[in-house]
C-alpha cells in the first residue's frame, strides 16, 4: 500500500519519533534523523535497514527550509553526506535534496562555503554521453554542446554516500558509489553522473551565496574556502 495522499508527518516505524513528510507522492525513501532507520514509503514505511545515527554532517541547510530559485519554491526534504577520496586525501560535501510541487525534484549543494543548484535534464544527447574511458584515451578534452553551449571536460570524480537523512525519491545507500564526468560551461557546469544502475545528466549553477542564506533564513555563514 501506497502512503496516503495530503500526509503531512508520519511516526518512525522503529523508534516512534516524528517526521515530517514534504517531499510529494514520488517518494521512495525515508532515512530517520534519530535512529537511522530507512524506511519504505510505498509500503506502509517499512524498515528495511538502519545505518543508525550518525554525526550531521557540515551544513547550514536543514530539513524543512524554503528556498525560491528562479521563481519556484522548493523546499529542502532530504540530506546526503558525500566524500572523495583520492591519493590519501578527502573531500567532503552535502547534497540536500529539494522539492516542488509544481517543478519536482532537484538538488541544493553546500561545499566549502558556497551554494550550488542541480537539476536533472532530459534533452541532453545521451549519444553524446562521455564516459571515463573516453575521457582517458581522448587526445584532448572532451566537449560536447548543449542548448547551443559549448561545455568542455573539467574533471571526473568518484564519491560515495556516507550519511543519509529526510525524503529522497530513490533509496539510497550508505557506501553507493557514483562516477561523474563533468563537463564546464559559460555559466554552469554538467554533471554525466553514472551509479550503480543508471545515467543522468544534471545542470548545475552557482548561487548567490548572501542571497541564498537569506532566502533559507540562515543568519551567518562560514568563510569560503575560495572560488568554487
């Protein structure tokens, strides 16, 4: 059975706290904020795991905040802790995922002190996909066009989930891997992410970074770590 239609908050099915329920109808998961249970939200909110509870990762964003981009509202219903590692060095970064009733589903960056938005495109030419092999045995930078922008290679990086909390429309795992291909713009950056059982590609743009805070009602931020 499917989750009720207009449910605004649910009880964890595992330890009984309260959760509020933001993210729509194409839900799947819900990792609880206190204990760590993942729950299935098209069955009744099942437990089917735990990764029980975990340190917040490094963000000003939290669950429940409204951000307007371009005119539409969304609002923040999920979080994921993400890392690099590479050459013995570590990278760290939170995707919050955000929701709109009327424009779905798309993703809130917060890394080193700067805010990015990212939502999935569909008009992208999947024949044009550039893979990690490619990328290595090209005798110069990939580019490929879009929307009639040129956008050339950048780099490629390998990260894995290693926190989770909220809504999300897919059910996430702690230590699910991902490979993107990042391709640079005049003005935004693709992402030819590949996971475990998919490709998508997202566009991603660079937000105002006082504007943003305000918009989320966050008071102060850290210092940035540079450009992004």
């Amino acid at each position: 059975m499917t989750r009720a239609a207009g449910l605004s908050s649910i009880n964890c099915t595992q330890c009984g706290a309260g959760l509020s329920v933001l993210g729509g109808g194409r839900v799947q998961s819900h990792v609880c904020g206190y204990c760590g249970a993942v729950l299935d939200t098209q069955d009744n909110y099942k437990v089917l795991t735990s990764i029980g509870k975990r340190d917040h990762p490094d963000s000003p964003v939290r669950i429940g905040m409204t951000l307007p981009v371009e005119g539409v509202e969304f609002t923040v219903i999920g979080t994921l802790g993400k890392v690099e590692t590479w050459a013995g060095q570590s990278w760290r970064w939170v995707e919050h995922q955000l929701f709109s009733p009327t424009h779905g589903y798309a993703w809130l960056t917060w890394e080193e002190g700067h805010f990015t938005f990212s939502r999935k495109v569909r008009d992208f030419d999947m024949g044009g996909w550039v893979s990690v092999l490619a990328v290595e045995t090209a005798e110069t930078p990939p580019r490929r066009t879009y929307r009639g922008e040129s956008y050339r290679y950048y780099e490629t990086s390998t990260s894995e989930i290693e926190f989770m909390e909220g809504e999300f429309n897919w059910l996430p795992k702690i230590g699910e891997t991902t490979t993107t291909v990042v391709l640079l713009g005049p003005d935004a950056m693709l992402a030819l992410r590949e996971g475990e059982t998919e490709r998508e590609v997202e566009r991603t743009t660079l937000l105002p970074r006082d504007e943003t805070a305000h918009a989320l009602g966050i008071e102060a931020l850290p210092p940035t770590a540079g450009r992004h």
